[in-house]
C-alpha cells in the first residue's frame, strides 16, 4: 500500500500530467462505477472493447478466446486505469492485472471496487514513464482513452512500448486529430447529446493513428490490427469500422526474442 510519502514523491515526479486533466477526472471520481452517471458512454464502450481485446489477444497467444479465462496468467498493465472498470473486465478474463493512475482518488476508487468484486488486481499511483524507467515490463499494456489526454503523448507511447515484452502486445485506443473527429468527439457528445461532461476533450490533444503507429515502429514494435470504432447515437451500441476517422483502436507486437 502507497504510504503518504509515496503519494506525495510520485506527485512531485510526475512529469506527463496535464493538472486540467488530472484535476477534471479527480472531480468525477466518484461516479466511476455509476452506469447512469458521467461515465455512463465508457461503461457501454468497455463491454464492447473487451471482447475485443480477448479475441486479438487470444489470437496474439494461441488461446481460445471462448473459454472462462483466456487470458489466464498473462501479465497486463492497464494505463491510466481510472476507477478501474477495464482492469476489472481484464482480470475476470484471467489476466494478472496492474493498474496505474495518476489520479490519487481514482487508484482507492478502483482498489477499494476491486476488493469488493474479490479481484486480485493490483493497482498502484504512478505514471508509465516511471514504471517504464524502473524496468517493469508486461505481456500486455493497455493504452485505452489515455494518450489524448496528456501533455506529451510521444513520451506516453515510448514509455508504453518499452515496457512490452518480446511476443508481447500494445494496444492503443484514442480519437484521431480530424475535423470529423471534432465534430462528433467534442461537438456532438458533449454539446448537443450530452453523453459526456463539457471539457472532456480537447481537439489540440487528439493524437493520428500515422504518430501513435511511428511511435511504435520506432520502440520496435510492427502493427498487426488496426481498427475503427463508431456509435449508434439512437441505439448507443458501438461496432467496429474501417474508417480510422474519429475512434480508432491499434494493436502492435514486439517479435518473439526481440
């Protein structure tokens, strides 16, 4: 368990946080775990995303995707975990979960729903370029809706990537910098639906697949799926698309023995 001292050194040492950032999802902390609260659009998104996640990575590891726990001692580290909702969904699907968050309230949000779901997932307030630089490595990192919300992505995807293990896997979900990306993003799910609270995004921070994708090939990872996501705004459900255009979804690999 972090003790004040370490919360208070992983604060001072941070040095990818955007403190708007940090400062707007800390005032939502509570409402994680709320399916009719704010983050009630990340709720549908995580059911979806996870069966997508078990069938590529299944398919990564030579496991069976339909099985209780295909991904049964796979060590996995989910950045920027939030209250924990993609970790969850992760270990009930057998991964060995470690989650990081930069967000103090959101790590005891997460441990404290973890605990009460009798999850073994760790979860730990730090950020990647830390755990990157103290040589933790994973057969799995999750980058799922974080790179659009730092400072300095390049740093976020470098530090990512290092921390993959040869055969292992990155996956990236972000929103491409488009004006069509704009308009649905920003414009139609926090101004006119209302599906997200004003200020979650900012169009100047949104990251293309073509600077996630050289960001990769340049730690020495080789792309093996990309995808695109969208929502039905009458039945809220999301699906996969070929258009990278506004949500995009990327999954690289480091070769075995790199």
């Amino acid at each position: 368990m972090n003790t004040a001292s370490d919360r208070a050194a992983a604060r001072e040492s941070a040095r990818n946080v955007d403190p708007r950032e940090a400062a707007h999802y800390a005032s939502l902390a509570e409402t994680w775990w709320d399916p009719s609260g704010p983050f009630w659009p990340l709720h549908r998104l995580n059911a979806f995303r996870s069966d997508y996640l078990n069938s590529r990575l299944s398919a990564l590891f030579g496991r069976d995707a339909s099985t209780r726990e295909p991904l049964d001692g796979l060590e996995v580290l989910d950045v920027g975990c939030g209250g924990g909702i993609l970790s969850e969904s992760i270990a009930r699907l057998g991964g060995r979960v470690h989650g990081i968050d930069v967000v103090e309230r959101n790590i005891a949000i997460a441990q404290h729903h973890a605990t009460g779901s009798g999850l073994p997932v760790r979860y730990e307030l730090t950020e990647a370029e830390s755990l990157a630089d103290a040589g933790a490595r994973y057969d799995v990192v999750l980058n799922m809706e974080v790179v659009e919300h730092v400072p300095d992505p390049a740093s976020l995807l470098a530090a990512c990537s290092r921390m993959v293990r040869p055969g292992g896997a990155l996956v990236v979900a972000t929103i491409n910098r488009t004006l069509r990306a704009w308009l649905f993003a920003i414009v139609g799910a926090e101004y006119v639906l209302r599906w997200l609270p004003r200020g979650t995004h900012r169009w100047s921070m949104f990251v293309t697949p073509e600077e996630v994708e050289r960001a990769m090939a340049g730690a020495g990872l080789s792309m093996v799926d990309r995808t695109g996501v969208r929502v039905n705004p009458v039945t809220r459900g999301f699906s996969l698309t070929p258009s990278l255009a506004v949500n995009y979804m990327l999954v690289a690999r480091r070769a075995p023995g790199a």
